[in-house]
C-alpha cells in the first residue's frame, strides 16, 4: 500500500515489464521443449503456445498495467464550532 497517489518511477516501471516479457519467453521456450517431448495433440498445442506467446508477451509487456492512481481522499471537515462570544469590549 502505498502513501501517495503518485505513479511508480519509469525505472520500477521499466523493471517490471522487463520481468513479465522474461518470464513469457521462458513459458515460450519450455513450449519449444516440451513439443519435443511429447507427441499427439500436447504437441501442437505446445507448438502453438510456442508460436503465439511472443506476440502475447510484446502485448503485456508494452501495454502499462499502471493504472491512474486513485486521488486521495479530499478533506472534508465538518461544521466548524461556533466560537464563544467571550467578554464583550467595553466602550470607551
């Protein structure tokens, strides 16, 4: 949870889209393994995973998952009190 409303900075943005884009192409290569292992329909759906995973992973890792960020509530008091009229000034 953050304090702030502010975006994350270009770099943890950066960082993060880095990570999702490697983390597509390992499912992608264990695709290409796995359709080499296996035979029957496992391995064209493999192949296919293989295939279009690189497109899917350009997709997430360009599209900014950071959203706006929600503005912080406003501050909104209540009533002020009335103040006390006190001791009124005498006249001079």
């Amino acid at each position: 949870m953050s304090i702030t409303a502010a975006r994350r900075s270009r770099s943890e943005d950066i960082r993060g889209r880095e990570v999702r884009y490697v983390l597509s192409m390992l499912a992608r290569t264990a695709c290409f393994v796995g359709a080499v292992f296996t035979d029957g329909v496992l391995r064209w759906v493999l192949v296919a995973g293989a295939l279009f995973l690189p497109y899917i992973a350009v997709v997430l890792a360009n599209a900014g998952v950071q959203r706006d960020p929600t503005p912080p509530e406003a501050f909104t008091a209540g009533p002020a009190p009335e103040l006390d009229p006190g001791r009124q000034p005498r006249p001079l």
